[in-house]
C-alpha cells in the first residue's frame, strides 16, 4: 500500500508540475550583431566596429500565465547591448528596449510600461525594406519624434477581418513642459494574403512656445513571389517631428535647422533570391520651411542566410542634402557622421 500511494503521490506532482507549465512560460531570446563600417562624407573618413548595424542587439525575457476566464497575464523584459564593448545600449537604461506588462483577453491586450512609438514602427516594420536598420535604414531622413515612449498605456484591438486598431497614451511626467510632454498614438493596420497596410500617427506636447510634434505615416508592402515592393508616405509638424540628430555635421558656415514641416515619401523592393535578399530604396524629404532643405536617400543592399537564425548582410547609402540640410547616413543603433555610409555585418538571432 506504501509503494502504490507514494507511486500515486509521484503522479499526482508530475501532472500538476505539466498543468502549471503549461499555464505559465517565461521565454529567453536575443539578437546579436556586428558590423565593420565606414562613413564618408562628415567630419573625415570613419573606419569602426560597431554593434546593431542591421538591428539593435538586446536580450529578453518575456512570459505569459494563464489566469483564468480566457485571461492571460502577458510580460516583456528587453534590455539592449552593445556586441563591440559588452556595454548597454539606449544610454545605459537597463530594459531600455522594452518594460512593460499587461493582461490579454479575447477583447485585445491592454499593456503599461515603455512601449514602441507606433507611427516609426509602421515607418520600419512596415514601409522600409531595409526594417530600420543597416546604411538603408529610412529613420535617417525620414520623420519620426521617438522611437520609444516611456510611461505609456497600450490597447491593441483582437483581429477582425485582417483589421487590427492600436491606441497609446504616454503620461509624459516632464514638470514644466507644455502639456506635460504627454503623446497619443493611433494606428489601423490591414492584413490580407501578400498585402500589408497600416495607418498610425503620433502625436506629443511641444515645449514651451513650439508648437506640438505630429508625424503620421500611410505605410503598405506588397508580397508578388518574385519579390515584394514597399511604399510609404509620411507628414512631420513640429519641432522635433524631423531631426538632424547634431548641430552642425557638415561644418556649414551658418548651423543649419531642423525641419518643422515636411513630407517624406518611400519606395523600396525586396528580392529574394534563394538564400540572398538584394535590397534597395529611396527616400526623398520635402522640407516645407522657408529654407527648403530637402534630402533624398538612396539605399542598396544585400543579405544571405547561413541558417535560419544567422545571416551576413552588406549595405549601402547615399544622401544627397540640399541648401545646408544635414542628414546623416546611421543605421539601427548609430546616427552616423556622414552622407555616405558601407555596411558588411554578421546577424544573429537566438
């Protein structure tokens, strides 16, 4: 009797430790990259080793648990690197990337913490080949006021019909700014087969006398097999909507300012090619201000699948500034130091 109630004991405990396993996941991931590059075209000719050329390396925890009611408790945890010194990314902010929690139901996904600013994601994710990394990546000329909001609240919509509708709210909790620096986001994303599409603009308190910060973005790609074409087109107001990202780059005689009013319109193409995936964009920025300082970006590259966790990848730009604008070509992590820039990078993802 002994034997069989210790056996039924056993039994009991592994089945209980599977449920609450199955209730609950923690998940471990990252990405590391690094790359050589050379930017021309600023202050002299750099040659460097840099971290997150193609995308922002970062490690991550995030988890879900099962609460009850069709209710799950939903967490993230997502602090960035830098491969080339081992330090923390996003001016040493521990989770710097991504800290919140929230709870998900059939009716959507409320979460609270520091989340993406929804128009530069649609702006990356959705319009640029290049997925806002590497010397292509479109945040080099075109407008966008964050690409992070702190102390924010995120309700994403369930899918309905390929529809999926996002609102964001950031408290701000700046003392002495105009209306606080709170931000409201809102973004409507399609999905149907090959063709994505999304709508999203952010908006923010200016500072004192400035007026407040608007950038909107329609973003679309579509899948055709042989490759897929990418679009967007984007409206900036406001200082601080557009951004040099430094005050005289170029060594201008008069330092140049950043643009308060400008549209940015993007195409691009993805092609694959067996394990290679040729790149290539362009971006040109209408500066509506008195200076007309417009820029244009042109973007080629390349990348190749060792597996399906890692690839190389090789990139180039080109912007052509007009009439002192001061555009620089960076990547995902880096704002640049020039107008031309030569990425040949290493990606990989666990």
């Amino acid at each position: 009797m002994k034997k069989i109630a210790l056996s039924l004991s056993v039994a009991l405990a592994t089945a209980h430790a599977q449920v609450v396993h199955a209730a609950s996941s923690v998940d471990v991931y990252g990405l590391m990259d690094a790359a050589l590059v050379q930017e021309n075209g600023g202050i002299g000719k750099i040659s460097k080793l840099t971290s997150g050329v193609s995308a922002g390396s970062r490690l991550g925890l995030r988890g879900t648990e099962d609460i009850g009611n069709g209710l799950q408790a939903v967490f993230t945890l997502e602090a960035g690197l830098l491969t080339d010194t081992g330090g923390s990314d996003q001016a040493g902010q521990l989770f710097g990337r991504q800290a919140f929690v929230g709870l998900k139901s059939p009716l959507g996904m409320l979460t609270v913490g520091r989340q993406y600013n929804l128009q530069s994601q649609a702006l990356t994710d959705v319009a640029d080949p290049f997925e806002g990394g590497m010397a292509g990546a479109s945040t080099n000329i075109a407008g966008y006021s964050a690409t992070r909001i702190d102390n924010t609240v995120r309700y994403t919509s369930p899918e309905w019909r390929g529809l999926t509708a996002i609102a964001m709210f950031g408290a701000g909790e700046h003392s002495g700014l105009a209306a606080d620096q709170r931000s409201l986001g809102l973004s409507l994303g399609y999905v149907n087969g090959p063709l994505t599409l999304r709508l999203a603009r952010q908006s923010r308190g200016g500072e004192p006398g400035k007026a407040n910060v608007n950038n909107t973005i329609l973003a679309g790609n579509y899948n055709f097999g042989l490759a897929t074409a990418f679009a967007g087109y984007g409206s900036n107001t406001g200082e601080g909507s557009s951004m040099f990202f430094a005050e005289n780059p170029y060594g201008a005689p008069v330092a140049p300012t950043v643009s308060t009013d400008s549209r940015d319109a993007l195409v691009g193409v993805a092609v694959p090619l067996g394990a290679t995936t040729l790149l290539a964009s362009f971006i040109h920025k209408d500066d509506r201000n008195a200076a007309n300082r417009d820029a244009q970006q042109l973007a080629i590259g390349a990348t190749y699948a060792l597996s399906k966790r890692s690839k190389i990848y090789l990139a180039y730009a080109h912007i052509r500034n007009r009439n002192g604008a001061a555009y620089m070509v960076g990547n995902a992590t880096e704002v640049g130091s020039g107008n031309r820039a030569l990425n040949i990078g290493l990606r990989h993802t666990f």
